[in-house]
C-alpha cells in the first residue's frame, strides 16, 4: 500500500445526493462501504465531515445572520452528518466507530484530542473529525489537512463531486481541457484552480502533505488510491499531464 492512514476529507453535498439538501440512504450508503472497504485492507481512516447539505453560509446571509454565528451553525451540521455517518458504518459493518469533536458535546461524542485519536486508529478504529477546528471563518478545507497533519495521516483524500480530479480548463466548457495526474502546490495557487482554498493548500505544501482529489461516485476509488493507482489528480511536486 502507498498510504497505511490517510483523512478523507468528505462534503455534506455527497451526504445529499442529487439533492439540495438532506440526506439520502444510497449515497450514505455507498460512502459507509467505500470507508469500511478501505478499513478491511487495514488502512487506518479519518474522516473528516462537512455540513453543507443542512446549513450553508449563504442562507446565513439571507436571514442576516452574521458570519461568525453562521459558522456555528455550520458546525453544529457537522455533528449531525458524523454521528449519522457513525451509525451508518456501524449498521454496515463490525468497525468501531469514533465520532470526536473539536466543541465539546460529551454526551454524544469525545472532545477531539490529538494523541487519543491518534491511539484509535492504531487500534483499527475509524474516526470521523467533527465541528472543523472549532473556530469560525473558516471552511472544512483547511482543517481537513490541519487533522491530516496532527494525525500523522500519509495523505488527505479530497471527495469531490461530478468531476475526477484538476483540469488544465473547465472540461464541461473546453473539449481539450486536460486532466492533471500529478499537479504542484504552486500550480494550483497560482492558476487559483480552486480545487481546495488556498489556505488549506499552503498549509498541505509547507508540510509535504499529498492531496488526491477525486470523483467518490467511482466505487473503489480510494482503495486503488490508496495502493498507488493513478486515479484523479495527486497534489504533490510535479505537474504531469494525462
């Protein structure tokens, strides 16, 4: 295996499905059995869950709520979406489940602690990262590779949604758009690619942290990840065409 523990880095729009908003049992589904296909080959996993499929910033803006409350909020959909996500993994499978949060909610999830997490992948526990870093003004981008890192995973894995990695230009729009195999951090800065923001992606370069991007609609993407296959496109430091 090229990666022995990564965080997967998962939005609440894949918790959605086709729709807007809430929660729908295919997708559920199929994001519990990719996690636990990956936890069978004895790879120690981390997710960490976003909140986008029950609040988003920009309803915030609509009803006046500022910026720092709305973050709350948006963190507060994190917990929802993991411990969902914990019952779901637990449902389909024998893993132990631990759902840690970065605001204190004792009575449904540990406080996230660095060395304890730690611990509980070692002892083959999937731990799902909830409530981001705590902080507002933030999204689940920069503290996806800030766990990454505290975690000592050997890459984050970036779920992404109707698209299977970086492109040269919008392949929708641009029929000889290319896809990236290998693209550097500088690259995706400075041609501001978006792929995550930019804070996540200079925290991810400063440390060495790999990024793979990819489409998690492809069943068993992150396994042939995870063993080396060049599926979607690597952040790392070299760009390579497909």
């Amino acid at each position: 295996m090229q990666y022995r523990r990564i965080l997967m880095k998962l939005s609440g729009g894949a918790i959605a499905g086709d729709g807007t908003w809430g929660f729908d049992p295919t997708s559920l589904n199929h994001i519990s059995d990719e996690i636990l296909q990956l936890h069978q080959q004895g790879i120690q996993v981390g997710v960490m869950v976003g909140g986008g499929n029950i609040f988003r910033g920009e309803l915030g803006e609509t009803w006046g709520i500022e910026r720092a409350e709305a973050d709350n909020i948006g963190m507060m959909a994190t917990v929802i979406n993991s411990l969902l996500l914990r019952g779901v993994l637990q449902g389909r499978g024998n893993a132990e489940v631990r759902v840690m949060t970065a605001i204190p909610i004792n009575t449904v999830a540990e406080p996230f602690i660095r060395l304890r997490a730690i611990r509980h992948l070692e002892h083959q526990a999937i731990v799902i990262l909830a409530a981001g870093t705590g902080n507002p003004y933030v999204t689940t981008d920069y503290p996806a590779v800030q766990r990454a890192l505290e975690l000592r995973a050997d890459a984050l894995l970036a779920a992404k949604n109707g698209t299977d990695g970086i492109y040269t230009s919008d392949p929708r729009r641009d029929p000889d758009a290319q896809r990236y195999r290998t693209i550097t951090y500088d690259t995706v800065l400075s041609a501001n690619l978006r792929a995550l923001d930019q804070t996540a992606v200079l925290l991810a370069r400063d440390n060495g942290l790999p990024i793979n991007v990819f489409d998690f609609d492809a069943a068993g993407a992150m396994l042939q990840i995870c063993r080396g296959e060049p599926i979607g496109t690597r952040i790392g430091p070299e760009d390579v065409l497909e």
